[in-house]
C-alpha cells in the first residue's frame, strides 16, 4: 500500500514531464493514475493470462495471439494519437500493422512472430503496460521522440530477445529502469533525453552492451568502479548531475572503447592516469565539469583520438606538445582552464585551418583572450597534488592543481556532427537473430551525430542462418546524445511522422552474416541539446539479417554535440552542451538503434 502511495506521488510530481504543447498538466496527471491502477492489477500476469483471454479472433499460431493482447493493450494505454499511428492495429492479423515487424521464429521457421516494432517520431501519448511482456520475440524496440510516460513495467524483464531498446526523448520517470537489466542479450540501449534519475546501477556494466546512451537525464549518483567491466564501444553519461572521480578501472575498456563522453556533469578530483590506455578512444569528452590537477603524462597515448575536449574544468600546468601532435587529432580544445603554459606546437594558428585549437580562458602569457590575472593567481597560488589527492591521477606529472573559485560557466554550444570511424566489432553469440523486413529508406529520424556506415546486410532467408561469421559494424551517424552506436544494425522503419534527423554517437541487430549498415541519428529538439558521441555496438556472426525500421539519419549527446530529434511536442528538457562552436564531434544524443540481432 505504501509503496503504491509513493509510486502515485512521484507519478503526479512528474507528471509535468508528459506534457506537451499537445498535452495539459491534467491530461498527463490522468494517464500516470491509468498505467498505476493497471499495474496494481496486472503487475505480474499469471501464468494463464493468454489461455484466459475472451477472444472470438482466430490467430494463425498461439505467439501472434499473445502479441495480439499485448498490442490490443497498449492501443488502449494510448491516450493521443495524433498521426493515427495505431489506427489500423484492429483484427488478429497482427503481421500486418503499421510500424510492427514480423519474422520467423528463432526456434521454429515455420511460424510467424512478432519480432520488431517501429514508432518513432510518431507522437503519441500514453504509458507501457503490462501486457508488454507478452512479446517475448521482440529483438527490436524504437519508439523515440514521443510522449509515452511513467514507468516500464516489470514485465519488461520477460523480453528475453530484445536487442535494441531506444525509448528516447519521450517522458519516462522514475530510478534507472530496472527490467532492462534482466534482459540477456540486450546490446543497444537508448534512454537519453528522458527524467530517469537515482543512481547508476553497477549492473549496468556487467552486461555486454555495446551502446550506452543515459545522457540527458537526471542520474545524481557517482560513476560505478566497476565501468570498466564494460564491453561497450560508446558510453554517453553527459547532461547528467554526476558527481566523484572518474574510475579507474576505464583503463580496462582499451579494446573496446571508441567514444566516451562525460559532458556538463558535476564530477571532480584529478584524471586518472589509466585514460592514457584507451589506444581505442577517438572522442574523448569530459567537458563542463570540475576536474583538477595536470594532464597526466600518459595522455599522449591516445593514438587514435581525433575530437579531445577538456574544456571548462579546473586544469592547470602545461598542455604537453606530444598531446597537441597526436598523429589523429583534428580537435583539442582546452579553453576555460587554468593552463599556463603551451609547449611549441600548440600554440593555435591561423594556417592550421583543418585542425581546431582552442586556447582561451586560460593563464597563457602572451595569448589572446586569457582569463584576469587575479582569476589565475587564486587558482595557481593553490595547486593540488593528484598523488595525494581523492581521485589521485596515478602517474599524472608533479601535482600543480587550483582547487579555488569555480570557473566561469562556459556558453553552450551544440557543434555539428562529424562522421567518426565504425567502432571496434566484438564478438557475438553464435545464435541466429531473426529481423524485421526491410522497411522504406527515408527515415527522418536523424538523432546521430556521426555517420556510420556499415556494410551492406546479406539478403534475408528463410532457412536456418549460415554460421556466424565476425566482421566490423559499420559507424552511424549521431548527434547530440546520446554519440555514436554499435552493434550490428538493421534499418528500423521509418516513423509516422516528418520529423529532421542525437546522444550523439548510436547502434546494431546481430547477425549470422556480416551486420548491416545503419544510419542512427539522435532525437532533436527545440533546444539543441548538448553533443555526445555514441557508435553502434558492433555484433559478430548474427542471423540473417533483415531490415527493421530504418535508422536515423545524420542529424545530439557523446564528444559530438546535437540536439535530439524534433517532435510535434516540446523534446525532453535538456542541458545545452558546453563545447566550442567549432567542435566537430558531440553526442547529446545518439542515433536510435536499427532492428537486428534478432
């Protein structure tokens, strides 16, 4: 009873965060009570739910008419349709309506199951019930850039084949949704631009993800030590109030990590000297917090880095001449710092119009556009030693860190999004995936702000999928959040409504054969949000593959800075990024993922 009552508050508190212009204070209040009474009633669905359900309908196996309930529920958890998304969802020919996806069955090519469901873009209001659970062959989940609200309900956990979840830039509350947890071989997951907010759970990194979108939510807790146990080629964390030390452990993400993106937070201490191990990393963001102490010396280990972004923070010493001549750099931005000296060749130039340098707001003697002398003097006169420091920087260079006045806010800014190389591809399970078919090309679903292309997907078969084989996802675009994605991905239908191509970098469907190209752009909104890299997660050896609803196209925020994609109602409240106009590679919010891995 009581955590009924406390469940009801916090839907009606934030309530606020389902409405719209389409979409009242009252109205949103009314569909938090409708999913609360029907979860109360149907939280867990008995064991003979299905074999119980009055229906005169005739379905061609029992598993489309277990999608069937679930479908016929959800229509009615739908408060406002403007685009008539759902208008044909009526009969037992579940196959059949719009924005669903059908393939064979995993375990049996004989029968039809609903394996993909695409409504992106399409503006609808209402919540996820219960009877969700009953798509237990769901691989692919889009419904970005709408206004569903409350919770996911725990029957999300029974979802055992989902590969891809991006719920996106709609208006989900509540701690870190648990039931996702639950689901095995989930490899893309997309929640930026939502009011989810707690804590990180640890859990999250034991799983073999591939995409780790959470920018642009309201998470307050600190960083899990354990996020280098994580397999993921892209983790966007921006737009968050994170506070503590980056863990160490990020060392251990050397294979894998392409795109790691800390944006507009609140952490601290000193950087750790284990970042110099990411030989993988090429957008490297930590902008926009309260970092301290002197750029370790392993900082010129990052071979493969080309958007490197340490501005607004607290750092203080020199800007290392091997760090400003990384052989793939092509945008270091420092500024808003407490630097004072600039070895040679990092002083910027006007020739070097292919390569981004930015120097201002620091303690440079003879540069242009330095902070007061006084500013400097506070902050130098105290400098911090990261060998005895929380957060101690490990082999960082003799300690010379300010721990005084904050530095000035920086401005926010959503730079355009780059196109970034395919992240590392990690191995996959063996076990064939089934898609959805290939839906229409033109996908306004532009959120990623990288371009990611992948190879082309083998054609669909019917028969069982050959073994699998390992080849490299391509990239995806995506702008701000979100970053840039993994894992094989399918093209995932278009959605119902014209929407402009984030958080961001984004994601992949594995299978048998090498993956498919996907382009998934982030969700936009009226305020550019601000920039995150996200890459799909890469899959080996996944089924054959099938085009699900097509990714976005290259449109926030993980280093590359976009807003997420537009809807007909005002996108998710978020934090404008806080990189230089001209930084070219931000994840605000990522690309939504593409069906596949099914």
């Amino acid at each position: 009873m009581t955590s009924s009552f406390f469940l009801l508050l916090s839907l009606f508190l934030l309530s606020s965060s389902c409405t719209s212009y389409a979409l009242s204070n009252v109205e949103a209040s009314l569909i938090a009570r409708r999913q609360l009474l029907h979860l109360h009633e149907n939280e867990d669905l008995p064991d003979n739910y299905v074999d119980n359900y009055q229906t005169n309908l005739t379905f061609s196996n029992p598993r489309l008419k277990r999608a069937y309930i679930a479908l016929e529920a959800w229509k009615k958890a739908i408060y406002s349709d403007p685009s008539n998304a759902t208008g044909d969802w009526v009969g037992p020919k579940v196959c059949s309506y719009k924005g669903v996806y059908c393939q064979k069955a995993l375990d049996d090519i004989k029968v039809d199951v609903v394996a993909g469901i695409d409504l992106n873009h399409a503006d609808i209001a209402g919540y996820i019930p219960s009877e969700f659970g009953l798509l237990t062959d769901l691989a692919l989940l889009h419904i970005n850039s709408n206004r569903f609200c409350g919770i996911l309900p725990k029957s999300f956990s029974k979802l055992k084949l989902l590969y891809e979840l991006d719920i996106s830039n709609n208006r989900f509350v509540g701690t870190f949704p648990e039931p996702v947890l639950s689901i095995p071989d989930l490899k893309f997951l997309d929640i930026r631009f939502n009011e989810f907010e707690g804590t990180l759970p640890s859990e999250l990194f034991n799983k073999t993800l591939d995409a780790i979108f959470l920018n642009n939510n309201r998470f307050t807790s600190t960083i899990p030590q354990n996020l280098g146990s994580s397999p993921a080629s892209v983790v966007v964390l921006a737009n968050n109030d994170l506070t503590g030390c980056v863990p160490s452990s990020v060392g251990d993400m050397t294979k894998t990590l392409n795109e790691f993106v800390l944006i507009n937070n609140n952490l601290s201490g000193c950087l750790p000297a284990d970042i110099g191990k990411l030989k993988q990393v090429s957008v490297f963001d930590i902008s926009g917090n309260n970092f301290v102490g002197v750029l370790p010396e392993t900082f010129n280990e990052l071979q493969s880095v080309e958007q490197f972004s340490i501005a607004h923070n607290k750092l203080t010493g020199v800007i290392p001449q091997k760090v400003c001549s990384l052989p793939k750099l092509v945008n270091f931005t420092f500024s808003n710092n407490f630097f004072d000296t600039e070895e040679q060749g990092c002083v910027p130039s006007k020739k070097d119009k292919d390569f981004v340098f930015d120097d201002e707001k620091n303690c440079i003697p003879d540069r242009p556009k330095q902070k007061d002398l006084d500013d400097c003097n506070e902050v130098l006169s105290n400098p911090v030693d990261c060998s005895k420091a929380q957060c101690g920087g490990g082999n960082s260079p003799s300690p010379s860190v300010p721990k005084s006045s904050n530095p000035p806010q920086p401005q926010k800014q959503t730079p355009p999004a780059q196109p970034t190389t395919p992240p590392t591809p990690k191995p996959q399970p063996s076990t064939p995936k089934p898609q959805p078919p290939t839906p229409p090309e033109d996908d306004p679903h532009e959120e990623s702000p990288r371009t990611r292309q992948r190879s082309p997907p083998p054609p669909p078969v019917q028969s069982p999928p050959p073994p699998p084989v390992q080849s490299p996802p391509p990239p995806v675009h995506s702008p701000p959040p979100p970053v840039q994605s993994p894992p094989p991905p399918v093209h995932s239908p278009p959605p119902p409504v014209q929407s402009p191509p984030p958080p961001v970098h984004s994601p992949p469907p594995p299978v048998l054969s090498p993956p498919p190209p996907v382009h998934s752009p982030p969700p936009p909104v009226q305020s550019p949000p601000p920039p995150v890299h996200s890459p799909p997660p890469p899959v080996q050896s996944p089924p054959p593959p099938v085009h699900s609803p097509p990714p976005p196209v290259y449109s926030p925020p993980p280093p590359v800075y976009s807003p997420p994609p537009p809807v007909h109602s005002p996108p998710p409240p978020t934090q404008d990024i806080l990189l230089p106009p001209n930084f070219g590679s931000s994840y605000a919010s990522p690309p939504p993922p593409t069906i596949s891995g099914y």
